[in-house]
C-alpha cells in the first residue's frame, strides 16, 4: 500500500509490552487516541512548540524534547519510533510493563493460594495505572537525557574555562563562546520542562486529568461509552472543553486531595530532577561570568600597562625633541664668530643637554605618578 503525504510512523505499545509498527495518517492518529487536532498539532516537529504535558478525556499528549507521545489507559503512541534518543524509551517501557505484568500475575497466584487455604477473602492490591507507569517511563527518560546533556556540558566547560584564564588566546575564547551557546540553549529545555512540571504541581485539577483508568471507571455504561466514541470525532473543542471541566470539577469533589498524592510524588521527583539540572546549569552560567569579569580585569590591567608604556615613550620622545633642537641650533651652516676657537665647549654641550633632558623625562614621570596616572 502506498503511503500518502501525510502519513508518519508511529509505535503502538499496549499493556501486555508488545509493540507495533503503524503507518497512519494524522486521522487515523485522532480516532484511535481520540484527542483533537490541535492536540495532534503540539506534537508536530516542523512546529516548535514549547514543552507540554496535557490530560484530555480520554487521552495524554506529551510533547517533551524528542519523545512525542500518546498515552492511553491502554496503549501508548510513540512518535518515529526509529529515533535514536526513542528506541531506549521504547525498551525500557517494555521492560518495565513485562515485570509490572509478572509481579501482577505473581500476586494474583499467592491471593488464590491462601484464598484456596485459608477461605478468606482479601482484598485486591491497588495496581499503578498503566497510564501513570508510561508517563514516569517518559519523564525518567527526559529528566535523565537532559542531566546526562547538563554533566557533558559541565565536563567540557569547567576544563576549558580554566584554561581560558591561564592563557586567553582566540582558540579559547571562541571555545568557551560554543560552550556558553550550547549551555544557554540547553538552558532554555531544562527550564521548559521544569516550568511544565511545576506548572501541573501547582494545579490539582490538571493532576487528576492525567488519571485515565478513574475516569474509564467512572465512566457511564458500555453502550453510552461506545456511542459517545463514534461520535467523538464529531464533537466541538468547546463541548469538550466543558466535558473536561466538568470532568475535573467531579474527580476534584468525589475523590478529594489524596487521589493525587501518588502522582504528586512522581511528578516531584522528577521535578526535583529538572530542578538540580538547572541549578548545575545556573552555577556554570555564574563560573562563566566569574570567568568573563576575570577576563575583563586581566584585560583592563594589560590595557593599563600599555598606556603606561605609551606615556613613558611619549616623554622620551619629548626630551629628545629637545635634545635634536638643541643639536639643530648649533648644527646651522651660519657663519658666527663665537663659532672659532670654542671647540672644548662641544662636550658640555652634549653633557648639559643630556643633563636637562633627563630631568625634563624625570619631570614628567614624577608629575605623572604623582597623580596617579602610572603605577609605584
């Protein structure tokens, strides 16, 4: 079959960790996350959107850094699975979801076995939702990608900022220059994804979005369900804008601050990451300057030196102004009489001269140390 313009490649992992290949359109994408267009536009790298992490109806849109997702209570769509920086994530959810599956099993065997024993009903144990294990999977992946970015540029800067002040050449300054561009921009990722997280720290209502398995169970009966599915495609953003709230507004009144306290405790350990990436990254940024202000002194002192040098040049040039004055005087092809017979008083000339120009020169450095114009 052959692919349209618009199809793209897209890895489809359920619950069980079995993965597969999908080549569908943007359409297709929709209908089977079932999230809008304007969802499915955040995740488009042709568009640079910032850092985003969204709880819809039925759905969670991720877009951080190169890991562009769909997460479902059953399923997640990871977007160009060929991707270098996506094939990691994609093993490690499968790995994760294949131990979480056994454990799962694990403990349903042990409960039949002393149900069988003891004929005592227990209670079933509280399961993490697979929606939840795909987002921690997500957010270790990208917290764990930019601290592994921020100790690189933390290995190459320290080195060549230390080597740029025992010796500032071109070679070093445009060194460092790379490396203050690179730590900027990584700069602005960190501190994208970090004002994401805290930004869905900060709201609960966003936090209880991100539950899809509660709202799949709170849901109404399979036929309305299925209906309402069919008709998704069909619905305006501003119903479901509504649908959301009022979503949000029940799960906030119903299950009450402690529903959110497990996703809270996720969320801030990977906040709490992000945080201490940016913080490496704040201090180098504050070693840099350190760094420039040193450059800067060091060159302020060389610059000083070099007027100092200038200025003593300058007064010698002016003593021996004086000095070929003096010889261009008695150097004049002019018939004198006082010119005869004084042929011993050339030698106090030369003598005197030499004499009244090292104390003009002596002069002049003194008056100018004396104000402060040159160094003791």
């Amino acid at each position: 079959m052959k692919k349209t313009a618009a199809t793209r490649s897209w890895i489809l992992i359920d619950r069980s960790g079995k993965s597969t290949i999908l080549d569908a359109n943007k359409y297709a994408i929709m209908q089977r996350g079932q999230i809008h267009a304007r969802d499915l536009r955040i995740l488009d790298p042709l568009l640079s959107y910032p850092s985003t992490i969204l709880g819809r109806e039925r759905a969670i849109v991720i877009n951080l850094e190169h890991i562009k997702a769909i997460i479902t209570a059953e399923e997640v769509l990871l977007r160009d699975p060929l991707d270098e920086n996506v094939t990691p994530v994609v093993e490690v959810l499968q790995r994760r979801l294949i131990q979480v599956n056994a454990l799962k099993e694990g403990q349903e065997e042990e409960k039949e076995h002393l149900m069988s024993q003891n004929d005592v009903q227990t209670s079933k144990p509280k399961d993490f939702p697979f929606e939840l294990l795909a987002l921690e999977v997500a957010l270790e992946a990208i917290c764990s990608f930019l601290y592994a970015r921020t100790r690189e540029l933390e290995t190459a800067a320290y080195p060549a900022l230390d080597e740029l002040t025992s010796k500032i050449s071109s070679r070093n300054l445009d060194r460092v220059r790379k490396l203050k561009s690179a730590m900027t921009r990584l700069t602005n990722r960190v501190q994208k994804v970090r004002d994401e997280l805290e930004q869905l720290l900060d709201d609960e209502g966003d936090m209880a979005d991100l539950y899809l398995s509660r709202k799949l169970f709170g849901s109404s009966s399979p036929v309305s369900s299925a209906s309402s599915d069919r008709n998704w495609i069909l619905t305006s953003t501003t119903i479901g804008s509504k649908m959301s709230g009022i979503s949000r507004a029940s799960l906030a009144t119903v299950h009450g601050d402690d529903d959110t306290e497990e996703l809270e405790m996720l969320l801030e350990a990977y906040f709490m990451q992000a945080e201490g990436a940016l913080n490496k990254l704040t201090m180098l940024r504050e070693y840099i300057d350190d760094t420039e202000d040193y450059i800067n002194i060091q060159l302020d002192h060389h610059r000083n030196q070099l007027i100092q040098l200038e200025l003593f040049l300058s007064s010698g040039t002016v003593c021996l102004s004086v000095y070929s004055l003096v010889a261009a005087i008695f150097g004049m092809n002019i018939p004198y009489t006082w010119k005869e017979g004084h042929a011993h008083m050339f030698k106090w000339v030369v003598i005197l001269t030499g004499i009244a120009c090292a104390s003009i020169f002596l002069s002049i450095i003194s008056y100018a140390r004396h104000r402060g114009l040159v160094g003791s």
